[in-house]
C-alpha cells in the first residue's frame, strides 16, 4: 500500500511510476491478451459457417432413364455438406427438365422471389408458387408475380448414364444453388 | 415483512438473522414501497407488470418443454409429436408456452401504445422508453426463433423466407446467410443457431433488459397521469413531479399495485382458458423440403409482413427489405428526442392518436389480409374445385370443351367462378361484360402483369374452346361486350 505521491520540486507534471500503476497496467494488458486469446476462437467458431468457397459439390440425381424426354419431373438428393443429425432436410428437392437426349435444365425448387418451394404443372406447363403467386415458365423464365427473376438453376453434367448436378446450398439472390 | 416488537418467534428471529446478512430491509423494501403518484394507480397502468407476468411464464413453462424437446433437426419434429401426444401434460404446456407467447405481445403492444398516448416517454423518461424497445424487438425476436423451434414445414419455409430477405444484401447477403444458417441449408445447425438464440442469447439479454427498465422505472419515478395543459420543461419537471409524489404519492406496495395483482391474476386465467380450450400451435407436416405440397403460412404477428411482400411493386422489395427496419427502428428509438417535452396529455395530442389509429388500421388490415391471401393461387382448385352448374347448363359442346380447358389449364388456380378458386387474378363470373372476344384471346395468350402468358402452352383449339367458354360468361340480361370496330349483326 505504498502511497506514490508527486515527487517535491519535480519539474514536469510526468504521472510518476508507481507500483500499482505497473500493476493495474499490467492487469489490464494481460486482460486484453487473454479476451483475445479467447475471443478469437470464439468468433471463429461462431463464424465456421463462412467459408471463402462456397459450398458446391457434384451430386449425383439418379440414372437418366428416370427423365422422360419433354418432361419435367422432381428429383431429390442428399445434400452433400450435413451431418448425421440433419434428419430429413438434409435431403433437397429439384426440378428435372429433360429437353432432348443430352439436353437438361435443373431448377432449384426455391421460389426467386422469397424461396417457397415451387410446383411444376405439366397441363399449363407452368411452376406455380403457393406463397405469393410467383410464375415460371417451363424454361425457367419469369412468367409473372413478385419473382425478380427466373428459376435458380443448377450446373449439369452427364456422367455414364447419371445425371449429376453442381450445388450444395439454399439458393438466394446473393448465392446460387 | 418485519414482525411487531414483541416477544419475537422462532420465524422472526430466522427473519432477522437473514436480514442481518442479506440487508432485505435496507435495499429492497425501499424500492417497493416507493412512492408512486396517485393517478398513476389506474387500470391503464397493468399492463408493463402482465408483459413480464407472461414473460415469468414463457420462463417457467419454456423450462419444462425443454426438459422433453430435442433440438436437434432429425429429432426435434418427433419430440413435438411426443410432447403433444406421450407426454403428461405435454400438449397443455406446449399450449400455455405458445399461447403465452401470443399474450406477452399483445400485452406488451398494448403497454407501448398506452405509453405513447400517455406521453411517458418524454422528459426525463426517454432511456426508459429506448430500453422498451429494445425489449419489443428482443420479444419479437422470441416470438420468430419460438416459431423456428416448432421444427415443422411452416418453421422449415419460414427461415427460408428470412434468409431469402437476407440474401438481397448487396455484397454481404450471402455471408449473412450463411451465418444465420450456420451453414450451407437449413439443417441441423441453424435449429441449434435459433435454439440458442431462443433460450440462452435472447432471454438472457431480455432479463438484462428488464432489469435496467425496471431500475429506471424506480430510479426516475412512474409517469404521472397526464393532466391536459400541464407542460413538461426540462427545468421544472423533476420538481413538481417531486412534489406531487410528497403530496398525494402512495406507496407502490400495498397501494399501488393492487390493480396489478388484480389484472395478473386475470390474465392467468385467461391463459389458462385459451390453453386449454384451443390447444398447442402444430406441429403441422415434418420439415421434409421434399414434401413439396405445402403451403408455408407465417404465425399471426408476421401476417402483415407476410402481406407487405406480397402486394409491394417487385421494384420496391429491396430497397424497402434493406431501408425500412432501419428507419422504422430508428424513428420509434429517437421518439423522445424530437418530442422531448410539452404536452402529455392524450387529450391535446390528435397526432398522436391519428398515427395509432393509423397504424392499426394498417396492421389490421394487412393482417386480415396476410390471413385470407388472396394472392396465394389455389394450388388445388383447378382439379378439386366444382364448376358451377349454370356455367355448364344448356352451352354448347364448344364452350363446354372451353370449361374443361379452364379446369385442366390450372386457370381455376389464380381465377375464380362462383366464389371459389383463386383470388390472385380477377374473378371470370361475367368477364365476357369487361372484355371483348378479341381482348380474351389477347389476354390469354400474352398475359400482363400478374398472369402469365399462354401463347405457348395452349393449342390453337384449346385457345377458341376457352375463349367461347369465357365469352358465354355474362348474365342472362347483359349482354357481352363487343368490339366496336365490327358492326353488329342482327341476332349476332
């Protein structure tokens, strides 16, 4: 408890070193040290989900029999970035449309307009949204309603006699599928 | 709770040796038998105290369902089932829980309106009323995460419809998606995300919160009831609010908390009544995305967003999404800055009064709307919805051919006829006396606005079996409008 007061005759005003000014100092410095040392892994951890790639992988839709030429039919895959504890969202539906031999277009099945899910109706060939009337085309395209665009739509390719498509994550107008 | 000085008991010495120690008596009672003013004991004065009657119950009943319910995606949905079904009591709490929810922000809505009409919030009240808002939004927070956490279709769609919001953020919106879905879909991780903001983040804040509203309810003193004419100034307020307390103040307990515990024990019962005659929210369908056949529909506070986005022009969606929570927050926050003192009284505020009938109406109405959603096609009407008799009564095979187009062609969806079917386009019971044929033919085949064109998706035949069909469409005694650039026939 040594009382540190100003020196007598001291020319400058200079707080003067004291033992409890060493000491609060240091308590202070080490404090900020150890909120960093632990904060940071905490941010880091609450902000995993970021990643700089984004989450894209080739997913296999099934065999490409399954798609009748000049139809559109609904497809579902395992989204490849889950863990076991998903349960049933992990699994993802699209929209297949099969245009010729070789020749597709997969729609995300998230309405472009606040992602409800859309349904194909292969009388009017039209999808339809149920949340706030969105319409798409069968190609996609926007038909009419709040959707500021078409369909989101996914990268195909065919592999042997598989479909396989590029995604792994809930399309919005910031990111595709 | 001290007892008369005579010869004490043995629960009166227990008494003392724990005032010795916690100093009860010095800290606490002050506080509750504070003096409050007078006027201040009034029935418009309840409902602070039944917001966090309601809140000590969310507490309480939220404990319990957590003893039961799984957070987890793949489980949580069971366990509802489980809680509603298995359980003892389950569906009862999982009721008072969600009906709860529903009172506190009735309760609370009612409380900021009271405080608004009565002036509190001005000199020297504003940090009171700032803290209250911070606690609106926190309980409306509780209100959307305690949706998510009824892990169904509705929850599963919901967060979809929040994160396609997100996703219009210029720049960032994908980041942010990401981080509210704690990954790439909705999974596992975002129901732990809302989870934890549901019962540890948001709550935690909330009795913060609620601690400091209350110190400055204390601290600064109840508003008076406001008397018209009598201006606040920042120089003489504190005074003659002083004064008034020392002259017909009473003490907060027993005087003036008498209604309170009055209105407490009302809205108990009231809970217990709606709990147990209308039963738990859901859970509706598993939250399976590829269980397609749903109709997402948000709880009843978001009902009137939920109309918003559907009858806002496309254009003004994101700008509005990205703008409006910003300037609407920020304009509830700043109230008692730029209207810091003058006139409390409801009486000589007709502008005060104008914009909380305003926004009621608003709120109603959009709600009402949110609740009917006339935009929503009918997805199932065009296989399940009759036509009417006298549609089909005496027409000819053509317009008959016309009517089953309209059904198969999913018209019915969007249009409705005698009443039923869509409501998101007009209804066809007599478009034939607006529209002249060649306007239907143009109508169906290139479409505007809010209904798609059907140029590409209907053969030329179906196309005339339509429109004689809609062109039959007029009452018996009017006639159906023609163009005038062809001349009238006779008997044509």
């Amino acid at each position: 408890m040594a009382e540190g007061g100003p020196q007598p005759g001291a020319p400058a005003p200079a707080p003067p070193v004291t033992r409890r000014g060493v000491l609060i100092g240091l308590g202070v410095a080490l404090n900020v040290v150890g909120a960093a040392l632990i904060g940071v892994p905490v941010i880091g951890y609450i902000a995993s989900a970021l990643r700089t790639r984004s989450y894209q992988a080739w997913i296999p839709l099934g065999k490409l029999a399954v798609f009748p030429e000049g139809q559109t039919r609904l497809a579902t895959y395992t989204n490849p970035f889950t863990v076991p504890w998903d349960g049933v969202t992990a699994n993802v539906p699209c929209w297949v449309r099969r245009i010729g031999a070789e020749k597709f277009q997969v729609f995300a099945i998230n309405c472009a307009h606040l992602g409800c899910p859309v349904r194909w109706f292969p009388e009017s060939g039209l999808f339809m949204c149920p949340c706030h009337g969105g319409v798409y085309y069968e190609d996609g395209s926007r038909a009419s309603g709040p959707p500021p665009r078409g369909l989101f739509e996914y990268e195909y390719e065919i592999r042997g006699d598989e479909l396989w498509v590029r995604g792994g994550q809930l399309p919005t107008l910031a990111g595709p599928v | 709770m001290s007892a008369p000085a005579q010869p004490k008991g043995r629960l009166a010495r227990v008494g003392e040796w724990l005032d010795f120690r916690l100093k009860f008596r010095e800290s606490i009672l002050p506080p509750i038998a504070h003096p409050v003013p007078k006027s201040s004991a009034s029935w418009w004065y309840v409902f602070g105290s039944a917001t966090l009657l309601c809140f000590v119950v969310q507490i309480v009943t939220g404990m319990c369902l957590a003893l039961v319910y799984v957070p987890s995606a793949s489980e949580a949905w069971t366990s509802l089932e489980y809680l509603n079904y298995v359980q003892p009591f389950g569906w009862f709490l999982r009721s008072l829980h969600s009906w709860g929810s529903n009172f506190m922000v009735t309760l609370m809505t009612i409380h900021l309106v009271q405080v608004y009409l009565f002036g509190a919030y001005k000199y020297p009240r504003e940090l009171t009323w700032v803290v209250g808002c911070v606690l609106f939004l926190c309980t409306l927070g509780m209100a959307f995460t305690g949706q998510v956490m009824r892990f169904d279709q509705d929850a599963y769609w919901g967060l979809g419809i929040g994160v396609a919001m997100m996703g219009r953020f210029p720049v960032i919106g994908e980041s942010l998606v990401h981080l509210v879905l704690g990954g790439p879909i909705i999974g596992a991780e975002t129901l732990s995300r809302f989870f934890t903001l549901h019962v540890f983040a948001v709550p935690g804040l909330l009795l913060m919160l609620i601690g400091v509203h209350l110190w400055l309810v204390i601290k600064v003193g109840i508003n008076e009831w406001p008397m018209p004419g009598r201006l606040v100034t920042r120089e003489r307020y504190s005074d003659e609010y002083h004064e008034l307390v020392a002259k017909e103040g009473e003490p907060f307990v027993p005087q003036g908390v008498q209604k309170d515990i009055v209105f407490a024990g009302i809205v108990l019962v009231a809970l217990f009544a709606c709990a147990a005659v209308f039963g738990p929210a859901g859970p509706n369908g598993q939250p399976d995305p590829t269980l397609i056949e749903t109709v997402p529909r948000p709880d009843f506070f978001f009902l009137s967003l939920f109309a918003v986005f559907a009858l806002l022009p496309p254009y003004l969606e994101t700008p509005l999404i990205l703008t409006a929570p910003v300037v609407l927050v920020a304009l509830a926050f700043l109230l008692p800055f730029y209207s810091n003192t003058g006139e409390k009284s409801w009486k000589r505020r007709p502008g005060a009064w104008i914009l909380v009938i305003v926004v009621f109406l608003c709120l109603g109405t959009l709600t009402w709307l949110g609740l009917s959603s006339p935009w929503s096609p009918d997805m199932s009407a065009w296989s399940g919805t009759p036509t009417p008799v006298e549609y089909v009564k005496g027409r000819t095979p053509l317009e008959l051919q016309g009517a089953l187009v309209f059904q198969a062609k999913q018209c019915r969806n969007c249009h409705s006829l005698g009443g039923e079917g869509g409501m998101r386009g007009p209804a066809l019971d007599d478009v034939a006396t607006v529209q002249t044929r060649d306007e239907i033919v143009r109508q169906v085949l290139q479409g505007d606005g809010n209904m798609p064109a059907y140029g590409k998706n209907l053969k030329p035949q179906e196309v005339t079996a339509l429109v004689a069909f809609l062109t039959a469409m007029h009452p018996a005694g009017e006639p159906a409008q023609r163009s005038a650039t062809i001349p009238a026939r006779p008997g044509g």
